[in-house]
C-alpha cells in the first residue's frame, strides 16, 4: 500500500493535466470555445480570438453574428502550413450556413486561446 499510493497519485498528477491538454488544444474544440466565447462577450474578447484580416471579414460578414448562433458542426478539418482549415455548419435561430474558418496559431502566450481566426469566407 505505501508503494501503491504514491503511484497513484504520480498517475493521476500526469494523466488528468494530459487529458484536459490533449482534449482543449485540439483546433475543433478551440473553434467551439472561441464562438461560446464570443457569444458571451463579444465586445472584451475580440482581440483575443482574431487577427486583423479576421476580425474584418467577421465584421463584414451579413449572414450571421455571433449572438445568432445556436450550434456549430465541423464538417472538415485539415491542418496544413501551421494552418488550421475547418469547413463547419452554423446552425442559426431560422438559417444554416456553411462557412470556411483558417485559424492560425497566435504567438502571443498572453492571449486566451492559441488559435485565433485569421480568415473565412463563405462556402457551399
């Protein structure tokens, strides 16, 4: 039992910051967190979640805000040049769209995510 113990709890020190980890920096899940984010507070979060090219398509953007967005599915995800390319569905109160979001890793540790959203545009 004194050996068993700390073992245990060795495991359980490494495995539990792993999972949480692994599970939250995956870019689909980011993406989720950025637009409940956004949803919440839209105003104090935006430099937190956009790059400049970003955060202009998004403002430009006429189909959809974030308050207007019930749910989110990933339709496809690719990663390539550092480049995080998801094609999603976002479901609204009385539409669906399908948009195409890049998400670029942000350098700056600061900042509440590592992912932010430097492009979209709107798909088919």
């Amino acid at each position: 039992m004194e050996k068993i113990l700390p073992i245990v709890l060795i495991l359980i020190g490494i495995g539990v910051p792993m999972y949480y980890t692994g599970r939250n920096s995956k870019p689909q899940n980011v993406f989720k967190q950025i637009i409940k984010n956004l949803q919440e507070n839209p105003e104090g979060m935006w430099y937190h979640y956009f790059t400049k090219r970003g955060m202009e398509k998004w403002m430009a953007c006429e189909d959809f805000t974030a308050g207007k967005i019930k749910s989110v599915d990933i339709l496809e995800y690719n990663y390539e040049n550092y480049t995080g390319k998801l094609k999603t569905r976002l479901n609204l109160e009385e539409n669906e769209y399908i948009y195409h979001f890049h998400l670029v890793k942000n350098p700056d540790v600061r900042a509440k995510s590592r992912w932010v959203i430097s492009d979209l545009y709107k798909g088919k």
